[in-house]
C-alpha cells in the first residue's frame, strides 16, 4: 500500500501546480464585490502531474475530465521489475463552506480497492492543494467549481480592495 500512497502524494504535487498555468478573468466594479473566474485545461493538468511525478517507472499516466469529474490512471512498473501495478480512481470537485472539497471514489489498485480509511486524508490533501493553486486573492471564498469538457471552472469573490486615497 506504500508504493500506492506514494503515488498520489506525487499527483497531489502535480495538481498543486497545475493552477499555476491557468487561465484568470475578474470583474466588478470599484467597490464592490469582485468575480473571479480561473479555468484550468485538461492539458494543462496533465502536464503539471507529468512533470510533478518525474518518476520512471511510471510507463503511463492520464487524467481525463468527465462530465463532473476526473478520472485518473497510471501504470508504474515495480521497482524490482517483476511487474506492473495499475491504478486508478475518480476524484469529483465541490465547494463546502466556501472552500473546495474533493472525494476521491473507486480507487483501486491492480483491481482490487484501497482501504477507505486512507481516503479521507488524501481528500483533504487534494482539495487544500487545489484550492491554494486557484486562489488569486487570500481573502475571496470559493462560490462553485464545475468540470465540464475539457476545463476546470473555479469562480471566488472578494472584498474588493481599498486604495489609501480614497
């Protein structure tokens, strides 16, 4: 189970990074609550876990965006040579308290399912890790999160800022 943790520690790296290269749109007028949308591709999620796994023994990795979740999957050769373990699991976005909450599900492991006990620190790692990647402004809450295509949609609002002057 090890060797399983292991690997979605590494994917939680990766998806910490893969808010860094996405998309950010704001609106509002001045003094009032400001709109902030941010949009992540599957591409560019893909890219961020690839470069965050850097791990050899990975011979195949995909996430792939459903409608309302994301699926991921990977092949890592063991250390040893001696086989090939496959994995995958869906993960499924929302919002709780103005925050983002993710629930990793059907985790499983060269078929057989990982220990729910497990999944509650990795949903809470997950989340954390997403939710400080999108977060433009420290003091705007999460209003919803959709997986829709090929894209990630966050929108947050903020207190919109004071200038000295005014």
């Amino acid at each position: 189970m090890n060797a399983q943790k292991a690997f979605l520690v590494l994917a939680l790296v990766g998806l910490v990074g893969l808010l860094g290269a996405c998309s950010v749109d704001a609106s509002g007028s001045p003094g009032e609550m400001v709109t902030i949308t941010t949009e992540t591709t599957e591409a560019e999620v893909q890219q961020a876990i690839d470069q965050a796994i850097k791990d050899p023994l990975i011979q195949d990795f995909s996430v792939d965006f459903r409608e309302g979740h994301i699926l991921v999957s990977a092949a890592r050769d063991r250390a040893d040579g001696s086989a090939t373990d496959t994995m995958s699991f869906r993960l499924d976005l929302g919002v709780g308290d103005q925050h983002l909450t993710a629930s990793i599900s059907d985790v499983q492991v060269n078929n057989f399912p990982i220990q729910e006990d497990r999944l509650a620190s990795w949903n809470e790692l997950i989340a954390n890790a997403l939710e400080r990647g999108a977060k433009e402004t420290p003091n705007s809450n999460l209003e919803s999160v959709s997986i829709s295509g090929d894209v990630i949609t966050m929108v947050w609002t903020a207190a919109p800022r004071r200038s000295g002057g005014n």
